[in-house]
C-alpha cells in the first residue's frame, strides 16, 4: 500500500468516512484512462474518505444509507 506524502494533512481534511461494496478509482496515465478495484481512496471534493466494505451489497455514508447519498 502507498502512503500519501502529505497523509496528515490529507487526515485533517477528513469530513466523513463511506463505505461501499466495491470502491474504484480512476487514473488518467499517457492519455488513457483506467478503473481499478481500491481499497480505500480519498475524495478531495467532497472530502470523504472511502473504504472498500467488501462482498456486502450495501453502502452506507455517515449515518445515511446509500439511497440518501
């Protein structure tokens, strides 16, 4: 797993944490572009910190379930 170089002031930008059932990033390398299964990832926008819950189909964001996202 990579570290962030900046990872303590990425930590203090946490708002909220989510978690899904599958988390993909997308990266842009030499014009392409590519999705890969993650994880965990931080959103900057939003600044929600993103974790990979694994094969359960359920997403929950803070105290609200996926459908309030």
């Amino acid at each position: 797993m990579l570290i962030h170089k900046n990872w303590n002031h990425r930590l203090e930008q946490i708002e909220d944490i989510g978690v899904f059932a599958e988390l993909k990033a997308r990266y842009r390398f030499c014009g392409r572009v590519y999705d890969l299964n993650v994880d965990a990832g931080f959103d900057i926008q939003s600044k929600v910190f993103w974790i990979n819950f694994g094969s359960t189909p359920r997403a929950v964001h803070g105290n609200r379930k996926a459908a309030d996202i």
